[in-house]
C-alpha cells in the first residue's frame, strides 16, 4: 500500500522498526484503515497512523531516520439503559422484540441459568427487566457494556441477580450477597427428555428384577458433549462392568459425581486430572448395560446417592463479610434504581409475586 503511493523502501522498513515490538501493522485486519502523510516533493513519509478500531489507533511518527510509536486509545461515554419483557413465544423472540440485544439476552439466561432452565423453565407471561451499559462516542452508539442487574418472574417467583466487583472476581450476587452462581450445574448435559429417573425401587429394564435407579438418565444423542457438573478431581475414567465407560468426579466436601455409558472421553480426562465446573469431560454413548444413546447421571453427597433433579444444591463460596458489608448498601441503591424504572404493569406482577 506504501510502495503504490511512491513511499520508499527504506521509510518503509524505518517504520516496521518501530513495529518491531507490538507488530501491529503486521496484524492488520481488513476493515482496519492506514492514514499516513507524505512530503508531496521527496515523498517522505511523514506520519503513519494505524486506525485499529472506533477507540483505539497507533501513531508512528517520523523523528529523523527512525519513527516513533504511540497508542491512542479513547474511552467510550457508559450510558445506564433499562429494558424490560415478557415472554409471549420464547426469551429470545420477545427479548429482541423489545430492543434488547442478542448478547445481552443470552449473558441474562447465563446469570440466571442456575435458577432457571431456560429450555424447559420458561413460562407464557413471564417477564423480566435488565439494566445494563451503553458505550457512547461523539454520540454515536458503538458497542454495550454489562448487565448491571437483572431481574426476571419465572413461573410465580422473582431472581434478581446484581452485578458486582471484589478484591478477587466480578460476579453477580443476590440482593443479600449469595452467588448466583452454584457450585454445581443442576444438568450435566444437553438432553432431550428424561428418560429414567431417580427411583430406589425401580424393576430394571434389562433384567425385568427389582433394581434402584440411583441416577437420573438424559436421553441425548450419541457424542453429545457431557460436561463436569462442579469444579473438582476425577477420581475414575474408565471401564466399569454395567456403567460402560465412566468418569466419576470427586468435589471435596463429600460431594461426588459420575457419568455412566459415555461413548469416549474427552481429552485430558483421566484420574487425578482436575476439572472445572462445565468442562467437557467425555460424551454420550450407551456403552454398558444401556438399551439407547443416554447419559446416567449419579449425585452423591458423603456416599449417599441423592436425586440429582431435586437435590438442594449448594452455593459457591459465599462472599467475605469485609466485603458484604460494602455491597448491601450497594445492592440496595441499584436495586431502587431498577425499580425506579419499571412500567405500572410490571409493578403489578412483582407486586402478585411478593404477596
Ligand atoms: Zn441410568
């Protein structure tokens, strides 16, 4: 591009010199754009400037025989923005109706997604509400920013959750400062319908004798992606007899999982390897006794198999008190804020849920 506008080559390879470090002009993308001002006689370059993107471009300036670099970075204006919803057909077809972002909508069904299952949860009538940041430059806007809080009436019952930043992590916290997160996923996979649940007294359909059902199974196709319902050890990946393939996962505190008739399993899933919450560790298969493509899945807690479906799951570490004692003044101030925002009807349904 230079060269075809009569810049010599030795300016050229000046100015890479000056790239040597960061190599921007070497990790050029298209849609990217190159300023740059040339002496009109000698064809000098005099100053090239790399426009990376709305908020952030680099300067090589010339300084005799060599060029020097700058990064120009400029900070978007943050707009706070309020939407609300209710779902008539689907979270997505009414959400993006409503003008609300495509990626906004799918951070909210993440920071709701312990709560509520988003495929099989959501109810006609629903209805939620987000406040969130937009980025702003020369008023013109360029991009969002995050949820700061969310709230959404699934079913009867409301969840708010509220975003905030510790000494550690930025996560999102309940009013009263409890994680939304959980320390366990309450599904480990992609199903398409429970096909055995968890019954001790159930006459096994292989064998036609009485046999416990101590797992739930999800019916999924062969190679669907099965993934580590909590942080933790695998303490077993192999063969056992009737369970086929098998990765038991041990979570410290008496809590252990296991996923049964796996078709193969994931890379770098093998005993002691550690895992966190939602990776990959093997897929669906029916290897073992199993009659179809399903993953059988076992919730323990100190060895006592619990209904995975119904099982009170436990919160991630709880917030330090230091830093409670900063967010509930915090969380009280935004969560009037929200509320300053909501329509008369979405008053009305938080009201028919709080009484
Ligand atoms: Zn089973």
């Amino acid at each position: 591009m230079l060269s075809k506008h009569g810049v010599s080559a030795t300016d050229i390879y000046r100015v890479s010199q000056a790239d040597k470090k960061e190599k921007d002009l070497l990790k050029m993308r298209p849609g990217q754009t190159l300023e740059f001002e040339i002496r009109e006689d000698t064809k000098e370059l005099h100053k090239l400037t790399l426009v990376k993107n709305k908020l952030e471009k680099i300067e090589f300036a010339r300084n005799e025989k060599q060029f020097n670099s700058s990064r120009i970075v400029r900070e978007p204006d943050i707009v706070q923005t309020y939407k609300e919803s209710t779902i008539n057909s689907s979270l997505f077809v009414d959400g993006l109706k409503s003008g609300i972002d495509q990626r906004l909508l799918i951070e909210m069904a993440n920071i709701f997604g312990w709560d509520i299952d988003f495929a099989l949860d959501i109810r006609k009538g629903d209805t939620f509400s987000i406040l969130f940041e937009e980025k702003y430059l020369d008023g013109e806007k360029i991009g969002l920013g995050n949820i700061l809080a969310a709230q959404f009436i699934n079913n009867g019952r409301m969840y708010q959750a509220i975003r905030y930043e510790t000494n550690t992590s930025t996560s999102y916290y309940t009013p009263d400062g409890l994680a939304m997160r959980k320390a366990f996923l309450r599904t480990p996979v992609e199903f398409t319908r429970i096909s055995s649940k968890f019954n001790p007294n159930r006459i096994h359909p292989l064998f036609k004798t009485s046999r416990p059902h101590r797992g739930v199974d999800y019916a999924a196709s062969s190679g669907t992606p099965v993934k580590s319902a909590g942080d933790g050890k695998i303490s077993f990946a192999g063969k056992q007899n009737g369970y086929g393939n098998v990765v038991i996962i041990d979570h410290g505190k008496g809590y252990t999982t296991l996923y049964a008739h796996l078709r193969s399993f994931a890379k770098g899933t093998r005993k002691g390897a550690r895992v966190k919450q939602g990776k990959i560790v093997a897929y669906v298969g029916q290897t073992g006794w199993a009659t179809g493509p399903h993953l059988h899945y076992e919730f323990r807690i100190n060895g006592i198999h619990k209904n995975p479906i119904t099982v009170k799951l436990p919160n991630d570490d709880p917030m330090p008190k230091k830093e409670l004692k900063k967010y509930l003044p915090y969380a009280q101030k935004i969560t009037s804020l929200l509320e300053g925002y909501h329509s008369p009807d979405y008053q009305q349904k938080l009201a028919s849920v709080r009484n």
